[in-house]
C-alpha cells in the first residue's frame, strides 16, 4: 500500500477466513447457566462479592477486583449464584434475562475521572486477546502525551474473523467509541489499520467515516501479512515509528486499541452495559454452522459449538485463539471467558500434529521471517542449553511469540514453546533473586500498616478527648508546637509514592503481561498506608490547630 | 503446543512455504546433477565413479555411526545429508579416484567432521571439505592427478578406481588443471607468454569453463527454489572478482583475470555448493555477507600468494573457524533498540 511503511520478516500463511466470515453476526442462545471464571483479565484474579444462593441479574457485580491490576466481573445471565470456589463462579439461569444496568453517561459532557469510573465499573479489559483493563490503560495519559489513538483491526491470524464481523454490523458504534477513548486520552488523531483482506468492513468504515467525527479518523488498508496486527508491527507500518524495546507504544505517544473493545466502552458508557457478553468466532471444519456469535461469558464450549453442528467424532482439538498463537483447549467444559475471541473445531486433516523434529540446520529462514529482527536460530540453541545470559543477550525478551519462526522451519522445530519456557524459566529466575527484596517490602508493608492503625487510634483518641473537653470548655495547653508544614510535606511525598507505585505497577504489567505482579502490588498497597497514615496525621493537625486559633 | 497447530497449518499448505530440511537436502542434491553429467561428458565416467561410490561410503558411514550411538538410523538417514556429503566430495575429487582414497575421504567427512562432533546441525567444519582437505595434505600425488579431458570410458578406467593401477601408469594419465598450470608457470614468465605457449591440452579451458557454467546454473536453480539465500554465493563471488580485478589491473602481466579466477576450479562450485552449507556457515544475514566475502578473498590470497593452485577447500574452512566470531558480532539490531553499538553488542 502506498501510505504503509513496513516492519521486516512476515509471513503469507492461509486465511482459512471464508469459513466463518460468509454468515452474519447473530446471538447465541441465552445459555441456561454459566461458570465465570474469576481470572479473565491480566493480573490478579478478582474477589468474590456473592455467595451461593444469591440472586442475581444481568450486570450485578460478582467478583470486585483485587488491587491495581486486575477487573470487576459481572453476571452474564440473571438468575441464582450456585457455586462460588477460588476459580470461579457458577450461575443457574432463570430464563428471564433481567438487566442491571448503570445510568446512561452523554460522554461528550462528563469528566474524565467519571469516565474512567465507569470503564472500570463495567469490567471493561482489552477483547483483543491481552485482556489488559481498560481504565488502567487509560491512565496512561498521566504519564505520556497520547497523539495517536490506533483502531487495530488487522487480525492478521488465520481464521479469526471477530474485528471484521464486529466492523461490518457495528462500524459506527465502533467509531464512537473511539471517540471516547481519544477524548478521555487527548489524542489529535485516530487511525484505523486494517488489512486489506477484509472489503466488507473496509466499506461499512467508509460509510462510518461519512458522518461527521468530533476527531478525525484516517482509514489505512495494509497489504494482508502475519503478524502485522501486533501492537509494535502495526505501529510501525501506520506511522512508521518504532516503539522502544521494553516500552510501550505510549511512549511514542500511540494507544492501541481492538475494535471489540472500543464496542464494549461505548456500551458501557452510553448503555451502561457493563461487559457480559462478546463477539467469538466458530470455525474449524467440525462444525457445519460457523459463523460469529454474540456469546454470554461463561457459556460453556461444548454448548457453544454443539449449537453450531459439532461433528464430534471428526472433532480432533478446539483451539482457543487463533492458530498461530492461541491454545488448545484441554476440555470442552471450559468457559467462554473475556478473552475468547476465537474458537477452532479443527478436523485432524484440518491441523495435523506436527511431523517429527529434526536438527536445526541453521538455514535461517526464520531469521528472515522474524518481524522483530531477532536470531530465531541462535536463540534456540542457547534456550535448549539453557545459557541464560546469551538469551537475554539476543534479546529473548522482544519475542512477541508470533510464530513465524516455527511456522517456517523446514526442521518443524517447536521455537516459540522453547522461548515460552525460557521465558517463563528466566521470569522465575527473577523472581527467586527478588525474593530478599520481597521480603523487605513485605515488612515495610506491615509497619505501614501498623503506622496507619496507630494514626487511626490516635485519632479516635484525640476526637474523644476533644468532645470531653467541648462541654467543659477548658483547654489543655499543647506543649508541643504542632508541625503542621512537616506533616504537609509528608503526606504530599506519601501522595507522590502512591502515583509512583501505581506508575511503575501499570507500565510493567503492560510490559510483560505474564510478569508476576504481587511484589508490586504490594509495593503500592505499602505506599497507600503511608498515605493514608500521612493524611490521618495531617486532618489531626489541622484539626489541632483549629482549635488552638479559636481558644 | 501452538506451535504444533503452525505447523500443522504448514503441512495443510506446503506450498506457501519452505521445504522441510530433507527435501532441502535433495534439492541441493539435484542442483548438482548438471554439473556432474558436464564433467563427466568432458572427464569420462570416473567422475560419476566418485561420486557413487562416496555416496554409499555416506550413507554407509553415517548408518554405522548412528547404530554406535544408538540413534535411529532409519529417520536420520532420510535426512539425505550423508547422501549429500558424499555427491560433493566425490563430484570434487580428481575423477576416477581409487575406492579407499574416496573411503579415506569419506570416513573423515562422515565420521570424524560430522558424527564425532554429534552429527547433522552440529558440526563446526563443512564435512566435504574436511575430506577433501585431509586427502589433499595425505595423498598429494592423488589428488593433484587430474586427467585432461577424455573418452567416456578412457583406458584403464576399471583399474583405476579399483586401485591397482601401476603409480607409473597414473603419471602418464595425469594433467593440470588450468589453475594448477597457472600457478606453475614460473615467476618469470609473463602471463601472455604463458598463454602464447598453449600450456594446456586441446579443450582443457573450455572443458572447465563449460562445467563451471553447469555448476552456474545448479546454484542459480537453489536460488529461484529459495533453497539457499543469496548472501553466501554473492558476497563470495563479488569477493572473488574485486580481489581479482585489484590483483590483476596492479600487473596484468603476472595475475590471472578475473574472469579465469571464476570459470576455472572449484570458484562457483564451492560459491554455491560447499559455502551455501548452513550448519557450518555464520547464521545472521550480516554473518554471512561476511562469511561468503571471507572466503572469496582467502580463495584469491591462497591462488595467488599461497601455495596451494586451487584453494576452496582451505578458504571454507578457515571461515568455518571463524564463524563463532561472526555469528558473535553480527547480531541485527532488533526493532524497538536505539541505534547504538551497544544494541549490537551480545
């Protein structure tokens, strides 16, 4: 395409699109119960707020979410909390699909905090597959300047279908929500990157476009290529900028988002839906209805497909996301969760098990193909030796793990399970080193917290001999000068440590998704004692004061 | 475990993407047929002899080796790179070599460069070239024995390759090759007297330059396959004629040309047959541009200043030493680093 710059590497395989992208976007049936799982986001899992036997209805809140990172969860279909374990929810439907809803937001006339409120009421997580929530990406306008706001509708892997469907009925609602996030961000420009495999959405946006928008949107049509839906290849080729090694597209001021999501936020916001339900594509050649469904999270699999002509005994494996670099599902009980965006009954014909591995001859095709530019071949070798150094060295760590590699290796060597594991090894590893300075936070923490109920204490305190002292009207002459400016100050250095944590929690949680975030997260709860602490001391002051002036 | 569906997708449609490693194997292996039946058009049937009897040689080595440390043979040897080992060390040999000469060969190919080191994908040294080199050193008088062109079938052809031919008899066969001539001529003699003398037997040039053509157009066929890259033939070859053209414009009348430094020896077959060889070659694209050009310019010093006529053999495996070095410092910059040295340094 004239406009595009370009990443290197990339791969052509089949689209394998037609299968589910013929039929239009129509409702799964209301499912008679669901099991929600408590994880369905990045970070930490979300706490339960409901016990068996509770009703509920569509949008009441189940599960609250468990420190910085992490997202409220919302009943899916309105009925009777049956089961509540560590993992998940279940509910027993009652058919009548009752709706909590929260009141309608105008977002072109509420604040900013409000907005971020609801997008974090709603359970709102990116639906592109990352699962990361949105309001705490939407914070990131506290520390960088957004220009840009990218509407990443490539989907570039094979099969996948969801953004095309999801642009061809909702272009519009899609745009809206742009709107919103540009706002809420204060990006000058949206542009839209989309492959050119997909006509049919690439109209209705143009058709969308012909309507007047509070901020312009450009619409880009790349040449199909894998993996040029990734965050950093599509920046790349839309604006030709290169986003830092262990940075964030943020910090060449660019938000990324997946239609999906931008859908859930306007629903969120000018609905006040909160996210119960998504878009998934059915296809694989085992079922004989494919298609794109609006799907109720927690639907089961099976009921999913069974309803879209399952042919069991052709069945060989469902893969949860997209070939390249989805999962196989280990059972057909699992639920549909935020993240399933969609799912692949392949016939053994379809997705054969790989041929047997044999020795890498260093002919480095994937080299050539490796949009990070990356030594796929060398990197394998030192991750089989497992010489850690040499892998971070060779950058390990800048692995998108698309699978491109792999995808061409003539020796059929599984290179991205290899990274993962080291990967996964070498975070370990980090963790284990960490541990001393974990175990320092985790002390500081627990004098924070004693320092903040000791504030609290003394604080009742004080109130309780100041309502003494009211009636009798006597004052007790303060021998020691109140240091009003010194606590000031520390309670504005406890305000800063707070957005300190919350900053460096939020930028690594996006860096590494699958980074663990516990340590910080305690880091921040230590910083929001000592603010709390900071603020107690601080009212107590005043208070203090007060009362000295009035004597 | 994704990537078990990638490939899986790979095999539902091969035809997007690379072959799998054995038939990379017998690519190359094909691409070497029309240099072979040019040679043995000009050099008679014993060059078909080498090679046959180096591929059994190959495979029956590797075969043996792989049942000494119990690996499995059966799908090991379907890789064909033993086959593939043996067609170039025969195809490089003097043609109608001795059986044991070619065994000799073969078991420090098979054996000792390539099993011993834990066979395909680890070997530090082009296994061919280890062969080649160690018969070169041990068997001199061998391996400088090549025939000018000749019958499809000279005389004494069965006795030959069987090996019991009288060593007088071998002297009367023996020719030079063009680069062996060269080389020999005397550093007194000029390069036009040289030539002005017809040092050569009737057709010998043509004869070489006719099978550097064929060796040409096997390359050029991996290319358009995508079975080897470009970077190795081209940096090795453009090497080779700048080095040559410097030599050459500072005396035209004691340097070769440029032109002959291609067409004779081993230049294009060893620019896309024996350098191409990815295991032993440097791996970054960079490395390789480095690689190739290291060996075009060792093939011009050792031609001209060292002492050997030919020197494709010695210039790979001096690369291959190097290759740890350049594979060291020939890492790409990957997206998203900044634009310093430090980003390249691993």
């Amino acid at each position: 395409m004239s406009n595009a710059y370009d990443f290197p590497g990339g791969i052509y395989p089949p689209e394998r699109k037609q299968r589910s992208n013929r039929s239009a976007l129509t409702e799964a049936p209301l499912p008679s119960r669901v099991i929600l799982t408590l994880q369905q986001h990045s970070g930490q899992a979300a706490t339960p707020c409901v016990a068996p036997g509770d009703t509920v209805k569509v949008g009441s809140v189940i599960a609250k979410r468990e420190g910085m990172i992490s997202s409220d969860l919302h009943a899916s279909i309105s009925g009777m909390v049956s089961e509540v374990n560590a993992t998940q929810i279940s509910i027993e439907g009652d058919g009548q699909d009752e709706w909590l809803r929260l009141p309608p937001l105008a977002w072109q006339y509420v604040e900013p905090h409000a907005l971020l409120e609801r997008l974090n009421d709603s359970g709102i997580v990116g639906l592109g597959g990352a699962g990361f929530p949105t309001h705490i990406k939407a914070r990131v306008v506290e520390r960088h300047a957004i220009n840009t706001l990218v509407i990443n509708a490539a989907e570039c892997e094979p099969y996948i279908t969801v953004d095309d469907l999801t642009l061809r009925h909702h272009a519009n609602e899609v745009l809206e929500g742009a709107q919103i996030i540009a706002k809420l961000c204060g990006a000058q420009h949206i542009i839209i990157g989309i492959e050119d495999n997909k006509p049919e959405a690439i109209e209705a946006l143009k058709h969308a476009l012909s309507n007047s928008q509070p901020i312009s949107i450009e619409l880009k049509v790349i040449a199909t290529r894998y993996p040029s839906g990734g965050e950093r290849q599509l920046i790349k080729r839309l604006l030709n900028l290169n986003v830092p090694s262990g940075g964030l597209p943020a910090d060449v001021g660019v938000l990324c988002h997946n239609p999906g999501t931008l859908l859930a936020i306007l629903h969120a916001v000018r609905d006040g839906q909160p996210l119960v339900s998504r878009v998934v594509t059915l296809t694989g050649e085992a079922i004989s209805q494919p298609g794109n469904r609006w799907v109720r999270l927690g639907t089961s699999v099976r009921e999913l497909l069974e309803q879209a002509g399952l042919n069991t005994p052709e069945l060989h494996q469902v893969i949860q996301g997209g070939p390249m670099m989805g999962t196989p599902l280990l059972t057909l009980d699992a639920p549909v969760t935020k993240l399933t965006n969609c799912l692949i009954a392949a016939t053994i014909e379809e997705l054969p098990p790989p041929p047997a591995e044999s020795p890498c001859i260093r002919c480095g095709e994937c080299e050539s193909v490796c949009p990070v530019a990356l030594l796929p071949q060398q990197l394998h070798w030192y991750a089989r030796a497992q010489d850690d150094a040499k892998l971070e060295r060779y950058h390990l760590f800048d692995c998108i793990e698309c699978g491109a590699c792999s995808y061409v290796c003539p020796s059929h060597i599984p290179l991205v399970v290899d990274y993962r594991e080291a990967k996964s090894r070498l975070r370990l590893q980090r963790i284990e080193t960490a541990k001393a300075e974990h175990a320092k936070h985790r002390f500081e923490f627990r004098q924070a917290r004693l320092a903040r109920e000791e504030a609290e204490k003394q604080a009742r305190k004080e109130a309780r001999q100041a309502q003494q002292r009211r009636p009798s009207n006597t004052i007790a002459a303060s021998s020691e000068k109140v240091d009003l400016r010194g606590l000031r100050i520390a309670h504005a250095a406890a305000k800063a440590s707070v957005k300190k944590a919350e900053k460096t929690l939020a930028r690594v949680a996006q860096e590494d998704p699958k980074q663990s975030l516990d340590d910080f997260e305690m880091q921040l709860a230590t910083a929001q004692e000592n603010l709390k602490a900071a603020e107690l001391q601080l009212a107590q002051a005043r208070e203090q004061q007060s009362s000295e002036e009035s004597s | 475990m994704s990537m078990m569906r990638a490939s899986g997708v790979k095999d539902a449609m091969t035809a997007t993407s690379v072959p799998p490693t054995a038939s990379l194997m017998r690519w190359v292996i094909a691409a070497t047929l029309p240099g072979i039946a040019t040679m043995s058009y000009f050099f008679g049937l014993g060059v078909i002899s080498n090679v046959v009897i180096a591929a059994v040689f190959g495979v029956a080595l590797e075969a043996a080796v792989l049942w000494l440390r119990k690996r499995p043979i059966r799908v090991t040897l379907n890789d064909s790179s033993a086959l593939l080992t043996g067609v170039l060390l025969g195809a490089s040999l003097p043609p109608a070599s001795p059986w044991w000469l070619i065994g000799v060969g073969m078991i420090a190919a098979i054996v000792v460069a390539k099993q011993l080191y834990g066979g395909l994908g680890h070997n530090p040294f082009n296994p061919a070239m280890v062969g080649y080199a160690l018969l070169l050193v041990s068997f001199p008088t061998y391996m400088t024995l090549w025939a000018p062109p000749q019958a499809l079938i000279p005389n004494g052809l069965w006795a030959q390759i069987a090996g019991t031919l009288p060593t007088a008899q071998l002297d009367s066969l023996s020719g030079a090759t063009p680069l062996d001539a060269f080389k020999h001529k005397g550093e007194a003699v000029l390069a036009s007297e040289f030539w002005a003398t017809n040092p050569l037997p009737d057709g010998t040039l043509s004869a070489w330059r006719w099978v550097a053509l064929a060796w040409l157009a096997g390359g050029v066929l991996l290319l358009v396959k995508r079975v080897i890259s470009w970077h190795i033939p081209i940096a090795m070859l453009g090497s080779v004629l700048l080095l040559a053209t410097l030599f050459y414009l500072s005396d035209p009348s004691h340097f070769a040309s440029p032109l002959f430094h291609l067409l004779t020896g081993a230049t294009l077959f060893g620019a896309f047959f024996i350098a191409t060889d990815p295991v032993s070659a440097a791996t970054s694209q960079r490395g390789k541009l480095i690689y190739g050009a290291g060996i075009g310019a060792l093939i011009i010093i050792i031609r001209t200043v060292g002492g050997y006529p030919d020197a494709v053999a010695f210039a790979v495996l001096l690369m291959n030493l190097c290759v740890p070095l350049l594979d060291l410092y020939s890492v790409p910059r990957p997206t998203g680093h900044p634009n310093t040295s430090s980003g390249e340094r691993p």
